[in-house]
C-alpha cells in the first residue's frame, strides 16, 4: 500500500492510527537505515503511543517544543531536524536525551554546539553537516561546495561527532521524487569523506521526508524523517 495517509484533515489522528502508520512505515525501512518519526506540532499522547509501539527516534523543528516533549518523555532519542539559530544552542543543549543535531550549517553554530555540549558530563553529540542541495533560499544548509570544509571543522570539535551529511530534497510534485538532492547529497558525502580521509560509508545520509523516503533509501539514505505519513497532516506549514 503507497498512500497510507489520505487524511488531509487537521483533526488529530488516533492513537491507533498512528501505530498502525508507524508500522507501515517502518516496514518499508530496511533494518539498518533508521527511520525518524517525525512529531513537530504534534501533542505529546501521539508521540507516547508511538514510543510505547517500540519507536525510539523522534524528530522535532523547533527547539522549545523539543525540550518540553523532551521532559515531559523520557525512553526516546531526540533528533532535532529544525533551523537552529545560536542563540537557541543553550536551550536545546538542556534538553533530556537530545540524540542528534541534523543541522549543523556553518562553523560559527558547530563552535557555539560544541561549547554548549563541552559543558555537560556527556559522550559527544552526534551531529549531520547540513547541506542546501536544491539551492532554494528557503532552504537551510551549507552550499555543496562547503560540505568537505565544513565537515572537517566539526570533526575538529572534541565534543562533537559527525555522524554525516543531511538534505532537505526539493518537493517536486505528488509523487515527488528528490533525487537529484540525493544525488547531490552523496557527491558531498564522497567530498567529505575524501577530505576527511574516512570511508564514504562511514559517513550517515539522513534524507527522504514522507513523499520521498523509499526514492531516498534507494539512493542511500541511512536516516529518513518521515512525518505526516505517520502522524496525519499539520494543521500549518512548517
Ligand atoms: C517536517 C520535516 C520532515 C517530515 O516531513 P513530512 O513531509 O511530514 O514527512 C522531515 N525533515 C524535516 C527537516 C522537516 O522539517
């Protein structure tokens, strides 16, 4: 079944329902890629649900609302997929079980992580350089040229670890396809990895949104962020 989610409503889906997303979706993931529920704008008893099926990784955008899920959840790790502004890098660093950073666009925000981090009594915070691979303004990240450079200055970090390189993909149509972000995605990991002196395959790709996750998977993506499918439509853009 492709469409798992017609629902376009806003009205919150059941508990049930998104159980059940949640396995379709997760059927569709092969075992060694991991799959980041994503719960941005969605109230905490959904997310419970879906911890209490088995699901450890949960992404959110916005820094606030992930520390206060983040506290009020425990059992789950924290991915945070949003923009990250470094004047947030405190509050998200407080955050219980915060597992991964995804959007590490410069170095001025991979120093301002790492100083926040260097304070707590913690293993390193796995991190993704993000990299803008459409070139839409709109979008964050790096410029694809930058990733290897960019790359290096967090593996630089002592309290950092680079877990590997993320995309948003351009949306381009129902049954959008981003490959050409995937591609360009895995042309920066190759870059990276080359100036990094590390096998390409050590380095993750989280890319692939609910639309796109199979097309991603297929070009290799190790992380996919899926949302919507698994948790209904948000009731406003993000
Ligand atoms: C919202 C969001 C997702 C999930 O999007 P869906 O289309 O709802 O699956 C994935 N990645 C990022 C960075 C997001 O902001």
């Amino acid at each position: 079944m492709r469409i798992l989610c017609l629902a376009l409503s806003t009205r919150a889906m059941s508990t049930t329902s998104v159980v059940s997303n949640l396995e379709s979706v997760r059927a569709r993931v092969p075992k060694e890629a991991t799959l980041i529920a994503v719960s941005k704008t969605k109230p905490i008893e959904l997310i419970a649900a879906a911890a209490s099926a088995g699901h450890q990784d949960f992404g959110e955008n916005y820094v606030q609302e992930l520390v206060e899920k983040a506290e009020a959840l425990t059992d789950i790790r924290w991915h945070f997929i949003g923009r990250l502004q470094s004047n947030k890098v405190k509050l998200l660093c407080s955050a219980p079980n915060l597992f991964a950073v995804h959007t590490i666009h410069n170095e001025k925000l991979a120093n301002a992580l790492q100083k926040q981090w260097e304070l707590k009594d913690a293993p390193p915070l796995n991190v993704f350089v993000q990299v803008n691979t459409s070139g839409e303004e709109s979008k964050g990240g790096c410029e694809p040229a930058d990733a290897p450079g960019l790359a290096l200055a967090v593996k630089a970090c002592p309290n950092l670890n680079l877990l590997g390189l993320m995309c948003i993909g351009k949306y381009s149509g129902a049954e959008g396809d981003a490959s050409p972000d995937f591609i360009v995605l895995r042309e920066c990991r190759a870059a990276a990895a080359n100036a990094l002196e590390v096998p390409e395959d050590s380095l993750a790709l989280s890319m692939g949104m609910s639309h796109d996750f199979e097309s991603a998977l297929e070009h290799g993506a190790t992380h996919v962020r899926v949302g919507s499918t698994i948790f209904g439509a948000r009731s406003y853009a993000t």
